[in-house]
C-alpha cells in the first residue's frame, strides 16, 4: 500500500490507493492493518472502509484516533462497536503494542 498525498493535488480522503483490484501494491504478504490519525469521521472511517473492502483485518488504536468534533468522533466509536464489530477491531495503542511483544 501506498499513502496518498505526498505531491500537491493527490490528496485524498484515505490512506490506501488502489494498484490493483485485488490488494494495493507490495502488500501481498500483509493481511492486518492498525490505523490510527486524525479525524475519524472522516479520513479513519474512509481509510477503514477501504481497508475492510481490500480483505484487511483492521485494528483500530481507539485511544490513537482524534476528530475536529467530540460529537462525531464520539458517534464514530460508538459506530465502530456496533455497527462494524465483526470488521473493525477496537484496542487500545498499549494492547497492540503489547500482543506484538509475545
């Protein structure tokens, strides 16, 4: 996968370009993705989705992720428990940090 942005005028909304249908590339090898960054309306909740649609697991460092908004930011998370459970995994940075260590 590749970040988006980086020269004036690609930016977008989400952090995974597409370079093939299947997986972006050089990432045939990973299968999980943790995201965390700012605005989670809006760029997380997008960069997510993609991810998820790519065939990702994602985990989603809930205490690593901020909005310009707590309202939605806060409906967000909620979102996230409920309604995207089974395809967003929530932990906290210490969690992974720590499932990555045994």
């Amino acid at each position: 996968f590749r970040a988006t942005g980086g020269r004036a005028g690609q930016a977008g909304l989400f952090a995974l370009r597409r370079a093939s249908p299947a997986r972006p590339a050089g990432a045939r090898h990973i299968s999980t993705l943790v995201l965390s960054g700012a605005e989670t309306d809006v760029c997380v909740l997008a960069t997510a989705l993609a991810a998820v649609d790519l065939g990702f697991r994602v985990i989603l460092a809930i205490d690593a992720v901020c909005s310009s908004s707590d309202q939605t930011h806060d409906a967000l998370v909620q979102f996230y428990r409920s309604r995207l459970a089974i395809q967003v995994e929530l932990a906290s940075a210490e969690e992974i940090v720590g499932s990555w260590r045994r």
